[in-house]
C-alpha cells in the first residue's frame, strides 16, 4: 500500500524542499572516490530551517518566530514563523495569523505550506460571520450589522495579501515545485513539476 509523499494543505502548490541529493565524495586531491553522500544532512536541515525563520519577515505584517511541531504521525510539520495582522472594528478587535510551515514528506523531502487562523477578542474563529460579530460587539446591534461588510472585506483582502506574500517567498526557497495530477487506489500520488 502507498502513499503520497507529500501533505500540502493549504499552498496553491507543493513547494518541496529538502530533497534528496546524491554527492560523490572527493579525495584531498578532490578527485572522485566512488562514494557517495546521500543528503541532506541534519544539520543542513536545521541552518536552512534557520535561514526560511530569517527571510520569511514582512514589512507590512507582525511577524514571530514558531518552531512548535504539530505531532502528526504521518506528515510531522514544524512552525517557521507566524505573521500576524489586527484592526478594530467598532470595539472589537480582529487578527489574522498566518503561520508558515515545514511539514515532512512521507519517504524523502519536506513541503513549506501555510495555515490561517483568524481572532475575535483574542477567540479563535474558522470564519466570522455577522452573527459572530454582533454577538461581540458591545454597540447596538444596527451598527455591528453595519460595520460586518467592512470586517468581511478586511479579512478576506488581508488573508489573501498574506497568503500571496507568504508564497512569493515559498517560490524563492523551493528546490522543485510540483502539483498532484493523480492519486492511485493503492494511495501512491503522481506529480508534475509546475512554475
């Protein structure tokens, strides 16, 4: 029984990193030895884990290093960084938070992918809708329904900014960027490399 090697989530696209490489081994005359290294190496893992915490900043956005892993026992993923955008609507506060992540492939490599979170009153949400908002809001009830077309719209253009943003930079650190055209009843997947 197979399995696809990778579990993107939420990206537009598998942005794979951490491939396998196959490195013949140099004598001190770097000449060829006919051995060979297969990477990479742990530590090549973590510096380049190190550099994506460092490059993945945004000047318009609050940004927060997260290495916390999420335990999944088939795909581990590990948190990179976490950007965060807020704005108050009437009184209440909304917040997005974008976290990008690392998430390890089944048999080789890893794929960077993102998840989304959104905050009412520091109170996690899957979507805010209108009466989620006027339930919050400690003004009369004609002005929440009011004010929620602007929150819906600040949320949606907001995330989808971020998310654009996150991927822009994902498309710098990808060694191969692929996409699953198919996935076999035996659950072995088939991809082709994309732009």
């Amino acid at each position: 029984m197979g399995t696809p090697n990778f579990a993107t989530r939420n990206a537009s696209k598998i942005y794979a990193v951490f491939m396998n490489t196959r490195e013949e081994i140099l004598d001190d005359n770097d000449e060829p030895t006919g051995k060979f290294i297969d990477g990479p190496e742990e530590w090549e893992v973590d510096d380049r884990k190190d550099y994506f915490r460092d490059e993945l900043v945004h000047k318009d956005f609050y940004c927060v290093d997260n290495d916390a892993w999420d335990n999944n026992r088939s795909y581990p993923g590990q948190n990179l960084k976490t950007w965060w955008a807020n704005k108050t609507f009437a009184d209440v506060q909304i917040e997005i938070s974008l976290t990008a992540k690392v998430i390890s492939g089944y048999y080789e490599g890893a794929s960077l992918d993102w998840e989304v979170e959104l905050f009412m009153d520091n109170c996690s949400y899957d979507a805010i809708d209108v009466t989620d908002f006027v339930d919050h809001c400690n003004h009369n009830k004609g002005v929440a329904i009011f004010t929620y077309p602007k929150v819906d719209k600040w949320i949606e253009t907001t995330k989808q900014k971020m998310i654009d943003e996150m991927e822009k930079i994902f498309e710098t650190f990808s060694e191969v960027k692929l996409q699953t055209i198919a996935v076999a009843s035996n659950g072995e997947a088939f991809y082709k490399t994309v732009n």
